[in-house]
C-alpha cells in the first residue's frame, strides 16, 4: 500500500511539470534554444565592423540618374481663331415662275441657261381675243379724247352747257378705264423675269398647255451666291455681320466673301445656327448647291505653334502640354485649340515663360524633377515636318 502510494504521487509530479513546461511555449531543442538566448546578466553585444568595409556617409551615396527632356520656349503671336464648318452654295434669290391663266403657249423666247434681265419676256399664252379688246380699247379712248376737244371748244363759244361737258369728261374717264382693263387682261397671259438671272430651267415647250398655276421656268440670281452653313452655339459670339470669310470649293476654287446673315433661332435638330456668306459671282462661274468649307475668323488671342506631337493627354485625361517649371519640374497646362494649320497646331491657354517639353513627354510625370536641355532648331524643323506630313 505505501509503495502504490508513492508511485501514484509520482505520476502527479511528473503530470504537473509537464503541464508547466507546455505552458512555457518553449518547444526548440534545449541545447539550440540556449545557444541562442544571451545567459541571465549578460548583454548582447553588437559585432565589430570591420574597418575596410565601413557605412559610407550620405553625401557619398550615389543619386538618382534624372531623366533628360528636350524643351523649347516658343516665340508667341496674334492669332484669329478660324471657325470651319461645313456647307452648301445657293443662290441668292431662286424664283419659280407660273402662269396666271390657263392657254397655250404662243411665245418661249428663252431656254435654259440664257440671260435674261427684269422684265424680258419669258413666256406669252396666245390671246388673240384679249388682243382684239385692247385695240378697241384703244380706238374708244381715242374718240372720247375726240369728243371732249370738241365739247371744250363749243363750251368756250357758249355754244354747249356745261352739263354735256361733263359728260364728255366722265365718258373718256370710263374709256381710259376701259383700255386699262383690257390691257392688264392681256398682260396675265404674259410671264416677265422678275429679277437680272440664269433661266434654269424650262420644262415646258412652244405649243403646248398650260393650267393656271402651273410652272413654266425657273429663274437663278447667282450674283452674288451665298455659301451657306452652320455655326454651333459656341461659336456664335465670335461672329459678326460684316465679317470676312474664306470659302473653299470642292472644286479646288478658293474665293472670299461677306457675312451678310447670321440666324438667332438655333436648329432644333442640331442646336447650330444659320450662317450666311455672300461671295461676289458676277460672271456666274460658281453654281449653287455645290459643297464648300466656309473658314470664318473668330477674335484674335496670344497663342503659339507647336506640332501636333507636342500635345498629350493629362493625368485627368485632358488634352494639353507638359512644360517644365523654374525647380526643373514637370507641369500639365491644359490648351486651348486656336487652329489646326498644315505647319503646327495653334494652341492658347500657355503660360508665356514656360518651357514646353517636346521630346520625352510622354515619359514624365507631372511633379516629377526632371534635366532640360534646349531643343536644336534641327530637332524643331524635324517635328514639325512630320506636323504637316501628317496633314497631306
């Protein structure tokens, strides 16, 4: 029984030593654990450096290698913004002419093409009764113009009453009346050009008939011709009346003209206003309806050229230019796009001292400290060749 005792007390012993032991966290190996840890009382020392292989200081720590742009500074000028849009020339009047009355056509002494100025007979609707009414007219004014000499001289001999030279009066009143009737009928059977043109068009033939109303020519006015096109509303306060415009025919033909009419009631379709350019024509050698691209001339404003390669996109994904600061470091100005000529793009909105970065742009970031170095002229008249072959 004491033996079984002293066993049991054993297993108690060896149990709770055990249980203190895990209780440590200490799982190494004795001999690696002690080998690592300083013993109690003693401080870790630091190891020596050895003297030919010391820290080197700050100063003598090699920089950053800065990245090498290539800069210019630009000379600035004047610059009228060019307004282009898209258009169409027409005529400056366009007038269909009809008949008044219903017949058949006597006279067609036009055809298409032909000059004609206003008032020359274009068509004439046979009418030989109305003819007929006219001479009689004629004849009938001519006596009752007869009748009242004759009652004007018996009067001055107190021979008539004044009554019956009243009548006299009234009746070559009545007959003058008469004439005028008749000849305004006759002349609704005439078709006069209303306006100096081109006959465009004649769709009808001697001999044939008409109805009342119905078209028998078509008259141009092409002097001046109108090019005609649409400004958005953002451009609209750059124009005024009066103003000089350059127009460009598909045809190759480049000629000027006037702002004469510029609408203030936008499309509704397409928010744009009406513009219109009137160009002298006075040999008619522009016809209308053919395309043009309209160039207007907006307010001057201090802007310079660069090619187009110049430009890049920010880190807000706007279109400008880098340009470097007086710390050597990079800076996005946004632009302003004045023109867009064959030699360079014309651009607004650049500070006037700054450096514009135009080679390796595409490689710095703004704040980013960068090398300039001054472009050679070389390196400018490569970049903008390759601006305006980039145009052709």
């Amino acid at each position: 029984m004491p033996k079984y005792r002293f066993h049991k007390l054993a297993a108690i012993v060896v149990l709770v030593g055990f249980a203190a032991w895990m209780a440590t966290g200490e799982f190494s190996s004795v001999g690696s654990a002690a080998a690592d840890k300083p013993k109690a009382g003693e401080v870790e020392q630091p190891k020596a450096v050895d003297a030919g292989k010391a820290k080197p200081s700050a100063a003598e720590q090699p920089k950053a290698t800065l990245r090498t742009v290539a800069t210019i500074t630009p000379p600035r000028r004047t610059y009228a913004r060019a307004i282009r849009i898209s258009g169409l020339t027409e005529a400056d009047k366009r007038a269909v002419l009809a008949t008044r009355v219903a017949g058949v056509i006597d006279k067609l002494p036009v055809k298409q093409g032909q000059r004609v100025k206003t008032g020359d007979l274009v068509l004439m609707l046979a009418a030989e009764e109305k003819l007929s009414a006219v001479s009689n007219a004629k004849q009938l004014l001519v006596q009752r113009q007869a009748e009242l000499d004759a009652a004007l001289r018996l009067m001055k001999t107190g021979n008539l009453p004044k009554l019956q030279l009243d009548t006299a009066r009234s009746n070559l009143t009545l007959a003058q009346s008469h004439l005028e009737a008749a000849q305004a009928e006759l002349d609704r059977n005439e078709v006069k050009a209303p306006f100096d043109g081109v006959i465009d068009r004649v769709p009808v033939e001697l001999g044939s008939s008409v109805m009342q109303g119905g078209e028998v020519a078509t008259i141009l006015s092409l002097d001046p011709v109108i090019a005609r096109g649409e400004v958005s509303e953002r451009d609209l306060g750059y124009l005024k009346i009066g103003d000089k415009a350059k127009v460009r025919l598909v045809s190759g033909q480049n000629v000027e003209g006037t702002v004469r009419y510029i609408s203030r009631d936008a499309s509704s379709a397409t928010r744009t206003f009406r513009v219109e350019i009137a160009i002298p024509n006075p040999e008619g050698t522009i016809p209308a309806g053919m395309t043009a691209e309209i160039a207007l001339s907006a307010q001057p404003t201090d802007a310079v050229m660069l090619p187009r390669s110049v430009v890049t996109l920010g880190d807000k994904g706007d279109l400008g230019i880098r340009a470097v600061d007086k710390d050597d470091k990079v800076v996005f100005f946004p632009i302003d796009l004045v023109d867009d000529t064959p030699s360079g793009l014309v651009l607004g909105g650049i500070p006037a001292d700054a450096r514009i970065i135009v080679a390796g742009q595409e490689l710095v970031k703004e704040g980013e400290v960068v090398k300039p170095v001054e472009a050679d002229q070389a390196t400018i008249q490569k970049l903008l060749g390759e601006a305006t072959a980039g145009t052709q």
